[in-house]
C-alpha cells in the first residue's frame, strides 16, 4: 500500500510538473509573440509613412529604408502578399538560422523574422530570391501562407500579384505555383550552370502546382519563391511567382 501511495505521489508530481512547464513555454511564446508584433508594426508604420510622404512628393512606389536601417542593417525589403497577413519588413542575415529565433531588431525571439536566403543577391542577377518566415498559430509572420492553398485565394486576382520592395525600388511578381510539399532543398535553389538547367528547374515548379494558373514562363523570368512549414512542421507551403514589368 505503501508503495502505491509513493507511486501515485511521484506520478501526480510529475503531471504537476509537466503542466507548470507547458503553461510557462506558452506564456513565455505568448508575451515572445506579442513583443515581436508590436515591433513589427512599429517598423511597417515608419515605413509605410515614408512612402506616404514620398509618393505625395509624385514619387510613386519608393520606400525610405533610412529609419528602419538604423534599427537594423540587415532589412533588405518590405513584402506583401494579399488576401493574408503577409506584410513585413524582410531581413537577410549572414546564415539562414538567425533570423528563425530572432526578431527584426536582433533581440532573441521565437517568432523569428520574415528572412531572405543569405545565399540571395538582391541586385537582380539572381534567378531565384527565396523568403522563409514561421508559420506561427496566431497568423502572424508566414502563419497565414497557407491560404494560398485555398480555392478562394486563387480564385481573386488581386492576390496573385506579390509585391516586394527592395533598398533598389519595386518589383511585382505574378504567381504561377502554389503546393504543399515535403522538407527540401530544391525548391529554392538560385544557381544554375545553363539556361537550360533552369528552365527544367522552373518547369518542375509549375508541374507541382496544385493549380493551373496559366501563366507563361520564359527562361529569362527572374522568380521570388515564398515558404513557411506546415502545421506539422513536416511539409512546406510553398508560392512561387515570376518577375513582371510594371
């Protein structure tokens, strides 16, 4: 008897434990969370406020980086992404692992940011820019990407034009691939040894869209490439959207 009693004991002290422990981690992503949004708007305010006053000066689609830079050098843009929660300053970090557990000011945070491969060269010569972000619970960062799997995303034109400003100006992309895959590399690889390897490249991503978006690709179309992970963490959703003329 006595000996059951030690066990039950031992066993509810457990469970008291655990539940002391899961209760801390989500109070502690809760208030990560709120403090990276709070800094996320306080950014996306001074910057969408200096396109305010520039565009008034008849200087359309250009962005003063200047006040967000002296935050942080490493914000290299400003993406949005219609019909979701999709608009945030972007970093580029020196690897592609800071940026998963730090905020837009560097300051540790488990939401992390929404990042470029530090592989990508945003000056136009690369094929393939590639822009990660957390699916978080709450929709914020990339927790709203999933949308685009939705019949009622794709349905609205409005939402397959991605606009990605950069420090060099604007740059529309047209979407032409959206699915759900597997962890992988391939997806978001950026050199090619011919013109040929990377139109077979661009003709497998349009393959796995789960919809036809008749949309042309040429060899020469520079593409952005946008993921997060899924629910499970096992699979990634996936957008891809090709370079257009304004």
């Amino acid at each position: 008897m006595k000996r059951k009693k030690i066990m039950i004991f031992s066993i509810s002290f457990i469970f008291i434990i655990g539940v002391f422990f899961s209760s801390y981690k989500i109070i502690n992503w809760y208030i990560s969370n709120q403090k990276n949004k709070k800094l996320n708007e306080e950014l996306l305010e001074i910057v969408e406020n200096s396109k305010d006053e520039i565009n008034e000066k008849e200087q359309e689609d250009v962005i003063d980086f200047s006040k967000a830079l002296e935050i942080n050098k490493d914000i290299v843009g400003y993406l949005v992404v219609n019909g979701t929660n999709i608009k945030y300053l972007v970093v580029q970090g020196k690897d592609n692992d800071f940026y998963l557990n730090h905020s837009i000011d560097k300051s540790y945070n488990i939401s992390g940011s929404i990042f470029v491969n530090f592989l990508n060269k945003l000056d136009g010569t690369d094929k393939n820019i590639s822009i990660f972000g957390h699916n978080t619970r709450d929709g914020s960062m990339f927790g709203t990407l999933r949308n685009v799997l939705t019949k009622e995303w794709k349905d609205n034109p409005l939402n397959l034009k991605i606009e990605f400003i950069t420090l060099n100006g604007k740059q529309i992309y047209e979407v032409f691939s959206t699915y759900k895959i597997k962890a992988e590399n391939y997806y978001f690889k950026n050199s090619f040894s011919s013109e040929l390897e990377y139109i077979e490249f661009l003709n497998t991503l349009k393959k796995r869209s789960d919809y036809d978006y008749q949309t042309d690709i040429l060899n020469s179309n520079e593409i952005i490439t946008i993921s997060s992970c899924d629910v499970d963490n096992k699979y990634r959703v996936v957008l891809h959207a090709k370079r257009i003329s304004i």
